[in-house]
C-alpha cells in the first residue's frame, strides 16, 4: 500500500463529517504516519476529528490491529503456560504492578510485563522499579524471553519494536488535546499489550479524582471496549472497575511505593491495597489455568503470601534484573529525603473526602513525578498519608507527612494537601472499592458474594 492508495484530506474530512473508515483505510493512515509519509498536522487533524466524532467498534479494533503490527509482536509460544499481564488506567499510590507479579509468577503464571512511566499526577510502574539500585527495564527482547522464561516474570519498559506507531500517536496526541478520547486510548493499551505475547489479559479500570476518567459509567464505556478489542483477537480478557477517590494505601512516591510493596508482599497489608491485588492476583492466576474459578485463585494468591513465595519471586526478579536486593530485605536502609514536614489537622473531625487528584499533584511538586516526559524524579520524594476517608482525626493530629529535597515546594505541597482534605462531623458510610466485571458478555454487578476468599 503506497501514499496514493487513498486521498487523505477525504479521509479526514469524512471522519470529521461523522463518517466511518474501513479498516484498510485505517491500516493506511497509520502505516503512512509510521513511515513519514503523512504529516503531524494531517495525523492531528485525523486524531481531533475522532476525538469530537468517536470510532465504532471495528474502527477501534482496526486502529489497534494497525498500530500493533506497526512492530515487532512477540511470539512467546517457547514459554510454558498461559502468558497473562494486568494494565491499570492508572491512579494514585497504584503499586499493585509491584504486588501481583510476583504473587502470579509464584503460581506459576508467566507475566510478561511491559510497563510505562508516570506522567502528571500518576507514578509509572518504570519509575518505580527504578527507585531499586541498579534495577535494569531497559532489556532488549532476546533478554526479555529469557528473563520470562527462567522466573515466570519480567519488567521491561516499551521497547522501539514494540508498537512504535503508538510511541508517536501518543506523543501527538499529548500536543494536541486528544488524550481524552476512548477509543484512542483502548488501542493504545491494547496494542501495547498484544505485542507482549500474552495469551489472556485482566484489567482495572478505575474511575473517581484519582482517575483519569472520573465517571464511573465511562469508566464501563472504555472497559467494554478494552474487552471487545481483546476479545476480538482471541485474548481471553476480562475487566474491573475499580474506585479510585481516594489514593490506594498510605504510600505514594517511587521508592516509598516499593517499600509499601514489600510490606504487603510480607503480609502487612493496608485494606485497600489487599482487596484489588488479590481480585487481579486471583483473576490472572484463574484466567492463566492454575485455578478453576476466581475464587480458588484468590485463595492461591493469598497462599503465596503467607508462605513466602511471593516475596522470594520479587528478590529474585529484582537480582535477575541487576537491582540491589538489599534494599528488597532491609527496605529501611534506603536513603531519606532531606526535609519531612507534617501536614496536620486544622480542626476535630472525621475525613469525608480526599480528592487523590491534588494528593497526586502534590507527591508531583515535591519530586516524585514530572511535568514532561524527560524531567527527572527523585525516588525519596513523596507522601505517606496517616489518615484516610473515614478516620477520625484531631486538631494538630498529623494527617500526612511531606518528604522532598526541594525546600521551596514544601508550602505549594501543604496547599494542595489542604484542597484535598474535607473534614465533616460524621465519618462517610463505606464504599466499594470494586464495582463491575466486564466480559465478553457485558458490563456486571460486582457480586462480593462469589469470592468469600476476598473478604477472608
């Protein structure tokens, strides 16, 4: 297919018009995009009109199907077993990467994990294995089928083979306003992870202040479409939705998330942090054939805890992976940021809300995230809240504590901390944390009821 198999600005405009293009249309813009061939102020012209006019389903597989084949798309067959991954939507304080891999790997699923890196108020999953000294991400993928196939997991990040027609669609869109926009960012995800090698996928779709999709029912919206594009290319694929209003557990930063990591891996586990790793950790160990329902799997994820084994899978990987597992057994040895300051209380009462988007931006100030793509980050900033929604607090009671080596953020951190925090006289009434299940037969109810082993 050449650069006159079609007339582009037709393409465009019918896409603006409302229209809908076949598949061989969207496999030739994407290729012509790929190879230089077709503009950034045409592609950008294209993404807009998606972005106010949407994409059907087939359009959104086609889209997917293009971008994954604009690479190299791993064939994993050498592996044994069924190869499962996790993708979150991203959100505050979500370590669970760090928790679950392990958990399936020691249960004998192969996760192959290509992972991304954080960006505004969400903390990338690369950023945080990198707080590890010495932790390597960067293996090519000869290395990477032999990292799988020796321990039953590895973390790599996005190579240039891998997808590299999402690469640059992603960073346009970032320039352009078009991030928002579902069916653009169910390809990107899907592509990514098809080109893994995997054989099933689960995902956590979350939604709330923490999340970049704050409606729960567009949340379901792009589950559906996740589940629809993985379902189409014969992934067995299955979605949560998943509450992010508030941050999950009490640490947030690179290296403090680790840490948090390592403590739930030794069973010390904050409530919230413990319900979705298990519900994904048990998913993926249901979906890769080591158990016959979800339940059952749960139950094996908690099993490889208790004994151990988890935690051992993450020492070994963080040693395979030239990390210094010292710091995975003496986590307190790590280095501290020079300034701690308390953000405390300013009256009595109880926590009835925290919007975990501006707990996001200030963990963001103080050092533990970036503005751009190529701002460094430093692993000891961050946050560790001692109070959440529903706790009681005190006048002066310490509700979080800053860390930071940048002195002048600390005051821009406090207020943003002030915004999240609402006191009221009475504690809110719990929600749930996990919603939906999305599958090849639709959006459904959670039903706590069918895995006993969750709340056990």
């Amino acid at each position: 297919m050449n650069s006159s198999s079609y007339n582009i600005v037709s393409l465009i405009r019918r896409k603006r018009d409302g229209g809908n293009l076949t598949k061989d249309e969207i496999q030739f813009l994407i290729d012509s995009y790929t190879r230089d061939e077709l503009p950034d102020y045409q592609m950008s012209a294209f993404l807009m009109a998606v972005f106010l006019r949407g994409m059907n389903d087939e359009e959104a597989s086609a889209i997917a199907y293009a971008m994954l084949h604009s690479g190299k798309v791993m064939d994993l067959s050498e592996v044994p077993g069924i190869k499962v991954d996790k993708h979150s939507t991203g959100g505050v304080g979500d370590k669970l990467s760090l928790i679950l891999a392990p958990i399936v790997a020691a249960a004998g699923v192969p996760v192959p994990m290509i992972s991304g890196r954080g960006l505004g108020h969400t903390g990338g999953t690369l950023d945080k294995l990198e707080s590890i000294p010495g932790f390597d991400v960067n293996l090519d993928l000869v290395r990477y089928v032999e990292v799988i196939k020796k321990h039953n997991v590895v973390f790599i990040g996005q190579t240039e083979d891998i997808a590299p027609a999402d690469k640059r669609l992603y960073a346009l869109r970032d320039v352009t306003a078009t991030v928002e926009c579902i069916p653009l960012i169910a390809s990107s995800i899907m592509s990514k992870k098809l080109a893994e090698g995997i054989d099933a996928l689960v995902l956590d779709v979350k939604y709330g202040s923490g999340a970049f999709i704050k409606d729960i029912e567009e949340a379901g919206v792009l589950a559906r479409r996740l589940v629809d594009i993985g379902t189409e290319f014969k992934k067995n694929t299955v979605a949560y939705l998943t509450n992010m209003d508030q941050p999950l557990g009490y640490k947030i930063g690179n290296w403090f998330e680790v840490e948090e990591s390592i403590e739930c891996l030794r069973g010390e586990w904050p409530d919230d942090v413990r319900e979705i790793t298990l519900l994904l950790s048990g998913a993926m160990i249901w979906l890769g054939g080591k158990a016959a329902t979800l339940n059952e799997g749960i139950e094996l994820a908690i099993r490889h805890v208790e004994d151990g084994s988890a935690l051992r899978k993450l020492r070994e990987i963080v040693e395979e992976q030239g990390g210094d597992t010292g710091m995975i057994d003496n986590p307190e040895n790590y280095p501290k940021a020079a300034h701690q300051a308390a953000f405390t209380a300013d009256a009595d009462g109880f926590v009835t809300g925290i919007d975990a988007y501006s707990v996001g931006m200030a963990s963001l100030e103080l050092g533990a995230g970036r503005r751009e793509k190529k701002q460094p980050i430093d692993p000891t900033a961050g946050i560790i809240l001692h109070k959440k929604l529903g706790d009681e607090v005190k006048k002066g009671e310490t509700i979080a504590v800053l860390h930071t080596n940048k002195a002048d953020m600390l005051s821009v951190a406090r207020n943003l901390m002030q915004n999240a925090y609402k006191l009221g006289s009475a504690a809110p009434k719990p929600g749930v944390l996990i919603s939906r299940t999305v599958d090849a037969k639709g959006i459904h109810p959670f039903d706590y009821n069918e895995v006993p082993a969750l709340k056990t």
